[in-house]
C-alpha cells in the first residue's frame, strides 16, 4: 500500500516537475553574492552564463561594463567560487572570447528582440534590458516564466 | 550631595571630548592622512567638496564623467545606478547612516574615484565630498 502511494505521488508531482520548464533558475542562495552582485544591478543568477563567461568578468572587475566594480580579494574568490559552481552548464563556449552580457546570448535576442527593446524602453520605462525585474516579478528568485 | 553630583556631571560634559562616532573616526583619519600628504593641510572645505561632486571630467570612464551621473546634482536626491536601481541620497540629513562604515566608504572611493576620475581620490578630495554631504 505504501508503495502504490509513493507511486501514486511520484505520478501526481512528475507533470509538474515536467513544467518547470529552462525559463526558470535556481536563485541565489549565497547572501554575500546577492549583496554584492545586486549593488548597482539585479544580481544575475550564475546558470545564466557558463563558467568561462564568469571567470572573465570576475578577472575585469575593475572594469565592469564602464564601470570600477572592484571587490576585495577574500570576497573576490568567495563570490567567484560560488558562480563558477553555479555557472551554466553544457554550452560550448571559446575560453578565449566567452559572451559576457546576458543580454546578447541568441536565447535573450530571441525572447527579446530589437523591436521588443525599442517598445520597453519607449513605453515602459525600461532603462536597460539588463533590468530584469522592471517586467519579470520574480527575478531575483528566478522566476522568469510570467512572459 | 545631590549639588556636588550635578557639579560632577557638568565637569564631565565638559571634560570629555565630542562624542566620537564611527563617521568621526573616518574624518579624523582622512584629515591625519591629507596632513602627511601636505604640510600646509588646513582643514576640509564643503565647497571644494562640491565642485567636486558638480566637476565633469574626462580621465575616467565615458560611461561616468561625473559624481552626478548616478548620484544627480543634489546630494538629496534619490540617484539612479545605470543599470535602474534606485540610489539612497547621498546627504547624511536625508540617509543618516552613511559614512559610518570604513569598509564600504574606502570600497566605493575606490570604485567612484576609479569610474569618475581614472584615478585614485586623494585624502583631501575624499574629506572635502564627505565634508559636503555631512553639512547638507
């Protein structure tokens, strides 16, 4: 009778598990990395660059898309492991010239293409498309499936 | 007795120096600084602080040519970074907890300096900002 029951529940649970589909990701669960990261913008959850693309960027960050977002070193290596054992896993990217804004990856320019861009920013109020949470309410947990 | 106490509580207010909170402790390292770095250092000045603040330069970053380009022209105003978030003013009489913090006032001189300036703030510019903002 146990057995079914589990049965039965694995059965009830697996479409929904199923739903969750990849316009969702894991949030943030380190509170120094959501503290820093989320100083000036949203903190970008790691699964949404590769391992290469967050070493690059934590190697530059004195010059951080126009900007000195340098950390001390203890919190430089604390948030760096975190991202790189977060980071995305299984795309195929040069070590060399990894992408380095969310915003160009072909998935974003997908869901957000320049006429897309043209109306937020002119109608409402997006500033940057780097700002998540000015349409997606539940960013910075992850939740990106309410477009 | 309750005449001698009250005597000694006024000798006491009198005697001991203003209260030194963690702000004033980041203001008198700044002025011992800018004094080593100049021998004839003479004390912080909220103008200068504010020409400072108001300057546009161009050894910095394009992107942030000025202290106003996040934080607007007035130290009361609530800025904005480049990426939307919202900035706490910068006055002490709007925000009343900044620059009590060591750490996070010598990471973001650091930051800004580097940004706006291309280069390191000297003891004398960080303490005629900070001069600035605490009169506001």
């Amino acid at each position: 009778m146990r057995i079914i029951s589990i049965l039965f529940a694995a059965l009830f649970f697996m479409p929904l598990a199923a739903l969750a589909d990849d316009d969702n990701v894991p949030p943030i669960t380190h509170p120094l990395v959501s503290a820093e990261c989320g100083a000036c913008h949203m903190a970008f959850q790691p699964a949404f660059l590769p391992a290469q693309s967050w070493e690059a960027i934590m190697g530059d960050l004195s010059n951080h898309f126009g900007e000195d977002a340098s950390l001390d070193t203890d919190a430089m290596a604390e948030i760096e492991a975190y991202l790189m054992l977060n980071a995305e896993q299984g795309r195929l990217v040069s070590a060399d010239n990894p992408p380095l804004r969310i915003t160009e990856l072909r998935w974003f320019r997908h869901e957000h293409n320049d006429r897309e861009v043209a109306w937020l920013k002119e109608n409402r109020n997006v500033k940057t498309m780097a700002d998540c949470a000015a349409c997606h309410r539940g960013a910075d947990k992850g939740y990106f499936d309410d477009d | 007795m309750k005449h001698k106490l009250l005597i000694g509580v006024i000798f006491l207010a009198l005697a001991s120096p203003a209260q030194a909170g963690p702000r004033e402790t980041i203001m008198e390292l700044l002025a011992a600084e800018a004094q080593v770095a100049n021998s004839s250092y003479s004390g912080f000045s909220a103008a200068a602080g504010e020409a400072l603040f108001l300057a546009t330069f161009t050894t910095g970053k394009p992107e942030t040519t000025s202290c106003t380009t996040c934080h607007t022209n007035s130290p009361s105003n609530v800025g904005e970074t480049r990426a939307g978030k919202p900035i706490d003013p910068m006055a002490t009489s709007v925000t009343p907890d900044r620059y009590t913090d060591q750490a996070k006032v010598d990471k973001w001189f650091r930051r800004n300096c580097n940004s706006v300036l291309g280069r390191e703030c000297t003891a004398q510019e960080k303490g005629d900002f900070l001069t600035f903002m605490i009169n506001q």
